[in-house]
C-alpha cells in the first residue's frame, strides 16, 4: 500500500513554549480519507501547516509521496499537496477570482486557454459562474471560501489538506461541498473541522489530537458513536 503522508515522532513548539505537538506520529496510505479532529487550540491548524512546511518542527520528521519535508524540498512538496487555509483570504489575491484560479495551473506551465476552460467549470461547479470577474473582495465569506477551495482544485494536487473548510457555508453549500469531494480522484483527503455530522459524509477515519498528541485513530462512524469519548474530548457530537 502506498503511504502518501509519513509523520514520525513530530514535536513543535511555539516561541520556547511548551510543545503544542508532543510526538505525533501517523501515517496516511493512498485512498485514505482522514477527519482531523480536537477541540479548539489543539493543534490541528499547528499539524497541517507543519506538513507543508509553513512551520518547521523542533524534532521529528514528516515525508511526502517519499519525500522529506525539508526547506530544500519544499517545491517539489508543495506541488503535491492542495492546502486550504483556514481563511480563504490567504489564498486570494488576484484582481479577480478567475485569474486567482487560474494563477495555479498557469504558474505551473498549464496553457492560458486551459487553465481558463477549468476554472470555469470549477467556477461554474461551486455556483460561481456569474462572479468569475469580480473581485474575492466582493464576494460573501462563503462565497471566497468556494473561490479558494476552486483555485486548490485546479492544480489537481494528489492530496488535499483542508483547514475547516465548511466555515461560512450554509447547509446546501455544505453538502453540495461534500458531494464533490466524494467525486474527487486524489490519493490522500486530509480535512481538520469541528463540523462532524460533514465529516462524517466525507471521511472514513479520524485522528484525534488531544494534549498534543493523537488520541484517537478510528474508524469515523464507530468514534461518532461514542458520545461518552466525544464528550471527555471537548467534542460534544451535539453541538
């Protein structure tokens, strides 16, 4: 089975304070579709960023595709993975959201017509068809958030790491979200979210992260039925 995302022993620590991640170890083989879940300041946003290498460990190692994550390797990387930011405003800077969608491909030698012709079906998928010459600033926050997810999908990466991304999308937006990752083709899903009942329609296994440190790797379905563990987590499956 092809492991996609190796992480052994991972520790990372903010200015000299105590590690928010305390030997994180995981791995994440080819097909696996993965809900990363903890309460609030657990380190879930810590552990994503680490794996592209937005921030660097104190100790541990973290390998993609084979490949170590290491500033010299960052390139190679992160044209592998589709990284979602937990604001969409990180991933939009363009004059308009056709151009940001297109930015990607086009930077990567795709032609100037075909990474048109994708990112307006994409557009045209998350009901932005009528927007594709506005500016990210003109749209609603849910709305920047379908642009954002857009411009990671036209770069067709082979594992996608997403940063709650169902915040400010309204219920039919949630699902109409869920059904098109389930259509993805990728290798690897990666999603970190509060939004469990979502989770739960578009992953089948969950690490939990809880004191630096994942808890809990388990089948998703079984996990969300034990209300007594969620609770004791600070994941209320209720609220």
């Amino acid at each position: 089975m092809s492991q996609a995302v190796v992480v052994q022993n991972l520790v990372y620590a903010y200015s000299q304070g105590e590690p928010v991640l305390r030997g994180i170890s995981f791995t994440l083989n080819a097909g696996d579709r993965v809900a990363l879940m903890g309460p609030t300041g657990s380190g879930k946003s810590t552990l994503l960023e680490n794996l592209v290498g937005l921030k660097q460990p104190q100790s541990g190692k973290i390998w993609i595709n084979g490949i170590p994550v290491e500033s010299k390797t960052l390139p190679q990387v992160r044209r592998q993975i589709g990284f979602g930011f937990q604001d969409p405003n990180d991933q939009l800077f363009m004059p308009t959201i056709l151009e940001d969608v297109t930015f990607g491909p086009r930077n990567y030698g795709v032609s100037p017509a075909i990474a048109i012709d994708k990112a307006r079906h994409l557009l045209a998928n998350f009901g932005l068809e009528a927007y594709v010459n506005r500016s990210a600033h003109e749209l609603s926050g849910g709305q920047r958030r379908l642009a954002a997810l857009a411009a990671i999908l036209a770069l067709e990466p082979e594992i996608l790491i997403l940063d709650e991304p169902t915040n400010g999308l309204d219920p039919a937006w949630r699902r109409h979200f869920a059904q098109l990752l389930l259509q993805w083709q990728g290798k690897v899903m990666l999603i970190a979210s509060h939004d469990l009942h979502w989770l739960s329609k578009v992953t089948r296994r969950a690490l939990v992260l809880s004191g630096g440190r994942i808890e809990i790797d388990s089948d998703i379905q079984l996990l969300l039925q034990d209300v007594d563990t969620l609770e004791r987590l600070g994941l209320p499956v209720d609220w």
